[in-house]
DNA sequence: GAAAACATGTAACCGGTTACATGATTCT
DNA sequence: AGAATCATGTAACCGGTTACATGTTTTC
C-alpha cells in the first residue's frame, strides 16, 4: 500500500495532476519508490473515491482540460496514521543472493559478468544518490524548496536533516552491495 | 520467475515431495526465498507439466500418497542458463527509506520506534545468517552435505565458499541496515 | 487416544508489469 | 509542420498473500 502514501506524501506539498505526479515518480520519490502512470492514474482516482483527495478539472488550452488533485483533512490523516505505524517487514525474497548461493553452476565469465552488473548497477545509484545530497546541502533540489515553504522555519532542519539522512542509508547499503561483489570477484580468481 | 529456479536449485540435490520442498523453503533457502505451501504445491504441477520435473507417486502408509518429484535434463538445463543469465533489477521501490525520507511528520516516538524495530529485524536475521556459517565451516549443515555427496570432491571448496560468501553478504547488508539505523536514533536525539 | 507432523490442495484478492491506445498543447 | 511534452487511460497477465479446507500417518 505505500504507492498510496507516495502519493500522499508528494501532495503534502501542493496540489498536483497525475502527470506531475508522474514526474515526480521519475525525479525525487522514484528513488525510493517507483510507479508507472498506468499505477497512478487509476490510485488517484481511487483514492478521490475513498476521500483522501479531492479531484477537481482545470481547463488546458483550447480544448484540453486536466485533473488536479488536493490532499484532503482525511488524506493528511491517513498519512500521518502510516507514519506512526511500524512497518510490516516483507519475507525475505532475494535473487541476487539467490543466485549467489549457487554460483557453481554457472560458468567462471558468467559470474563474473553477474557480480560486475551488480557493481555497475550500485554504482550508477551511489553516483544519482550523492548528487541527491549535493542538490540538498546547495538548497538546489526545487521539490524539497517546495515543502520547506510549507513549514514553519524553525523545522527547517528536521526536515532536510530526514531526506539527508535517507540518501545516506541507500548510500551506505550501495556501498556495501559494491564492496560485497568485489569480494566476490576476488573469490572467483582464487577459486579458479 | 524466482521460485522455479529456487525449486530446481534444491531439486539439484535429490528428488522432493512438496512437503520436503516446503521444510527447505522454512530453513535453508528460505534465508534468501521465501515460499508458503500455496505457491508450492500449484508451481510444481506447472513445472512437471513444463518438463521441468517428473513426479512419481510413492505409497505412504496404509492408504497415503505422496509425489516425489525429480529433476529433469530440461531442468538442469533451465537452471544452469538462469544461473548463466544477468538478473533484472527491479526498480526501487523500498518502504523503509520512503518513511525516512518524511520522518518529520511521524511522532518522535514512532520515529524511534521504527528505527528500533529496523534494528531488531535485522538483529534477528544476523543471528540466524550468522549461525548458518558457524553450520557451514563445522559440516553441521545437511542439506550443504547432501550437496557435497553429489559433486566431486575437488568441486566441494567452491561449493562450500559461495555459500559462505552468500551469507557474508547478507550479513553485511544487515550490519548496514542496522548501523545507519542507529545513526537515525543520535539524530532524533540531536533534533529533539 | 490425542497431538504433531506429513501431505496437498482451492479461491479470492492485491499490487505491480507490460503492452496497447489516444489525443491536446506547446515549442521550435 | 513536426517534435516534444503534457495528459490520461484500458486490459491481460503474473507472482505473491491470505484464508479456507481436508485427510493420513507417526509419535507419545
């Protein structure tokens, strides 16, 4: 259920259409959470449906009008009640250690190119994530801009002290993914 | 598509009723795949219907049945090129750090309490990967040894290492997970 | 004789993926 | 005029969860 509280956590901000949303999806929250517009698009208009917001047509162009979407007193409710609500930790359900606990099978070169697709993809997320940080400790990342207006000064740094300190905590399991598979690669030349 | 390949892995070894599947899925793999009964069962009629597998009923008692299955040439086959095949990684999409990233809005005392019990999860999961090492390089493991009975003995260093090394990762992970965990308690402290 | 373990299923539901589909607006 | 962007959907499918359901055998 967290797309829904993905969603309600962007519209804490401002109001928004299911494309902005979209966007978002592919920009700041897509880093933790990922929705196609075929996910969205019917969510909102559940979720108008279950009254956690409120859609409303806003003329576009000529011809064209679009649906934007505010978050409703029951909406911010429901947010808050999931935020103090521990999580359910998901059964543990992992190919990549899967796969690992197996490598005989596969060839030397396909282990190999396997633990090196894992440091390529680690490494491509720790390069997005620091420049995330970057942008936080600059005051360039326009959507954090955006909420801190919503907040009274002095919870300033809470509130980026919290996105921080999230891009941190992927960094650091990044880091420990890369460092993992480096080993791994080392093994595989001292088994052969 | 993991719960095949994770069916034909323990398949490798020896044939399996899906009750025996089941126990494994609770002990050993189950540390890296999760499978209830439900899923079971219905997978390895899909699978023998595929080729994959071959049941045989085997009398059981007075009036019981039970169906063993093995693993056929078609599904060695099928697991050594999903072992010799890059895994898909799937987008981000991970509870923890989007509830991190709008912290300010939980209680400081939910806050805390999520963070302790992120903690206490992978506590837990460390204990359980840790005693499977100690397993491991003390040959207690009889479901490692029954694999080692099928390979030839220069192969047993290999096979004994990545599943080592499987573990090692996952340990890894959880001493991550539960440092920056507790990085997130001294912030709540520093913030209050 | 009762409890624990062995054995196997069905069905409704849910969240997510992939593919398909369409049209308006704005920018160059 | 054409391309990029904005805007919004449908539908089939898949893997997984939860709840429901039943019967046998072995062990104490």
């Amino acid at each position: 259920m967290s797309l829904r509280h993905a969603i309600l956590a962007l519209l804490t901000v401002e109001p928004m259409t299911g494309y902005d949303l979209l966007k978002q999806f592919e920009a700041s929250v897509g880093h933790v959470w990922h929705a196609p517009d075929s996910q969205i698009y019917p969510a909102l208009r559940a979720m108008e449906k279950d009254g956690l917001l409120e859609g409303a047509d806003v003329t576009w162009g000529q011809r064209g009008t679009k649906r934007r979407y505010t978050i409703t007193e029951s909406g911010r409710a429901e947010f808050r009640a999931w935020m103090d609500t521990p999580l359910a930790y998901p059964r543990d359900r992992d190919p990549v250690h899967l796969k690992a606990a197996y490598l005989e099978w596969a060839t030397p070169d396909a282990a190999r190119a396997q633990l090196r697709a894992h440091i390529a993809h680690y490494q491509e997320r720790l390069e997005q994530w620091r420049e995330k940080i970057r942008e936080i400790e600059t005051g360039g990342s326009s959507m954090l801009n955006r909420r801190l207006a919503t907040v009274p000064e002095h919870e300033h740094p809470r509130t980026i002290a919290f996105k921080r300190y999230t891009y941190e905590g992927m960094i650091a399991r990044a880091e420990a993914e890369i460092a993992w598979a480096e080993r791994g690669l080392a093994l595989l030349d001292e088994l052969e």
